[in-house]
C-alpha cells in the first residue's frame, strides 16, 4: 500500500460524518432510543464506520477511484478536488496524525506510571476504614463475578473514587472524602468503579480516545465520543443501582460528593473514570436516575440490529461513492 492510498482515509473523515452524523440523530429522534446502551451502540458506530469503510475498500470492496470513472466534466472536477484534498491532508495532516498516535500509545504508559506513582505515596488507612472499603469490595466483586481490585488510598483532593490503568485496572480512593462518607455513600461510590472495571472501561475507553485522536481533524469524532462517555456513565448508573437497589439515594450520593468537592481541583485524566464527572454530565445523570428508568423500552434487537445495519451500508456506500 502506497502512502497516497491514504488520502482517502481523511475524506472519509472529512465528508463522512456529514452523512454519519445526521443520520444517527435522525434514528435517535425517529425511534426515539432511549436506552444508553443502544445509544451508545449508535455512537460507537459513528466513530468506528470511516474506519471500517476505509478497511472495506481496500480489501474486499476494492475499486476505481471515482475521478477516473468520470474521465472529465463536472463530475471528473469533483472528485478530483476531493482527492487532491485528501492528497494535501496525507502531506500537512500526516505528520500531526502520527505524533497523535503515538501520544495515544504512551497514553497506556502514562496510565500504568501513574497508578504506580499513587501506589508508592499511597496513605496508611487505620484498619476500621481499610476493612470497610474491603466488605463492600468483596461483596460487590462477587455479585459482578470479578476478582477483587486492588485499592489504593490517596491523600490527593479533588475526587472522590477513580478507576485507571488499562489492563489491570485499580480503584483509586480519596482518604479525605472517606470519614464523610456513609456506608451507604461508600457502597454507591466503590460499586460504581467495579461495575466500570467489569465492563472493561479503562481499555475501551483508550481505544476509544485513540479512535478519537486519529480523527482529530474532524470535530464530530469529539463530539461523538463525549456523548458516547456520556451514555456509558449513564448505563453503569443504572447498573449501580440495579445491584445497591435505590435510585434516588444514590442520585442524592451523587449530589452530596459533587458538593464536597466544589471547592477542590478536579482531576482529569484522560484514563481514569471518575465518580461524578462534569457539572453538565452529572445534572444529566441525575435526571435521568429521577425518571422511570426501570419502564423504560428498548428498541427491540432484531429492530435495533437492522437499524444499525441499514445506517452502517448506508454509510459505506456514500464513503464509497465520494471516492
């Protein structure tokens, strides 16, 4: 494969998403999908499809550029404009891409460094407070058939409880917020971070800011994965709650923690999963904990399945027709 070959991966990004984009609100909007799961499928789908267009035309679905179908006109101008586009993307946005990724890569280092770091000036916790973080851990574990991740407590400000590392993800305690917790407060906050270590949201969430990075020249590739993020909080909520049982005292332990910590310096980190996120993100999830979720529908599989088929063929047949 020839470097030129990938000119086409940028015009998939740069013209895709304007018939990706649309096309998933639409599907929201039409069926209204409610349900975070499938609506993180459909984000999912967005981020993946230039991706998987890309792979398909250069393997099975191989063909003629589209400039050389039309030898000249209009048509032949069009999309000879496209691939000099993607031509001067390959030489000014290639070199960007590469440093992206492999930022992307040291990312998973970072990560492992970091959890390091936390463990070697981790707090001495008195044996009262270790062995009740490690009851609810134990009993939690087991209901999520996982093992028991490790703990460690940080004398840090400005989080409550975080999960991190890639692939052998550790919960990250606060020992400041842990006497103002009650065992309740404590339960909402430690099963939230095993129900994202069960789900493998450390990985997926680098691969997915990976994705992300690749297509950093296209702003719909940030906005899809914020509300990808978005949803994934608001369906490991729900899970949270499905295993500690009410939903409006863990929506009040949202509430309490972010108040807490108003005064403090969140952290960011690029993978890790904190407990209560942005002020946007958790006004959102406490809504939608309020509401009935309990009732609410989820398009049915078969129905769901042949929407995301129809949106994926869709969307590689106009990728393919652009170039």
């Amino acid at each position: 494969m020839r470097l030129s070959d990938f000119h086409s991966f940028f015009i998939y990004v740069f013209f895709g998403y304007f018939f990706i984009f649309p096309a998933i609100l639409i599907c929201l909007k039409v069926f209204n999908i409610r349900s975070p799961l499938q609506r993180m499928q459909l984000y999912l789908l967005g981020l993946a499809t230039p991706f998987a267009g890309y792979a398909l035309y250069h393997t099975i679905l191989t063909k003629r550029c589209q400039a050389g179908v039309y030898p000249a006109g209009p048509g032949w101008m069009l999309f000879n404009s496209f691939c000099r586009l993607g031509t001067a993307a390959v030489r000014y946005l290639g070199p960007a891409l590469i440093v992206l990724l492999i930022a992307g890569i040291l990312k998973a280092v970072a990560s492992a460094l970091l959890v390091n770091r936390m463990r070697i000036r981790a707090v001495p916790m008195d044996e009262q407070q270790r062995n009740r973080v490690m009851r609810i851990l134990n009993i939690r574990s087991s209901a999520l058939n996982i093992g028991v991740p490790e703990v460690i407590f940080s004398g840090r400000d400005g989080f409550a409880a975080f999960a991190a590392g890639v692939f052998k993800p550790v919960i990250i305690l606060s020992t400041n917020l842990l006497p103002q917790l009650s065992e309740r407060e404590l339960d909402d906050i430690l099963t939230h971070e095993l129900v994202h270590i069960c789900r493998g949201d450390t990985l997926r969430g680098w691969l997915l800011y990976f994705l992300r990075d690749a297509m950093f020249f296209s702003p719909f590739s940030r906005i899809l994965l914020n509300r990808y993020l978005q949803e994934n909080e608001r369906l490991c909520d729900r899970e949270t709650v499905n295993l500690t049982g009410n939903s409006r005292a863990y929506a009040a332990t949202l509430v309490k923690v972010w108040r807490l910590l108003l005064h403090d310096r969140e952290m960011r980190l690029g993978l890790a999963f904190g407990f209560t996120g942005g002020k946007n993100d958790l006004e959102q999830r406490v809504t939608s904990l309020l509401g009935d979720f309990r009732n609410e529908k989820m398009l049915p599989a078969v129905l769901f399945a042949t929407l995301l088929l129809a949106v994926f063929s869709g969307t590689v047949l106009y990728l393919g027709f652009i170039c």
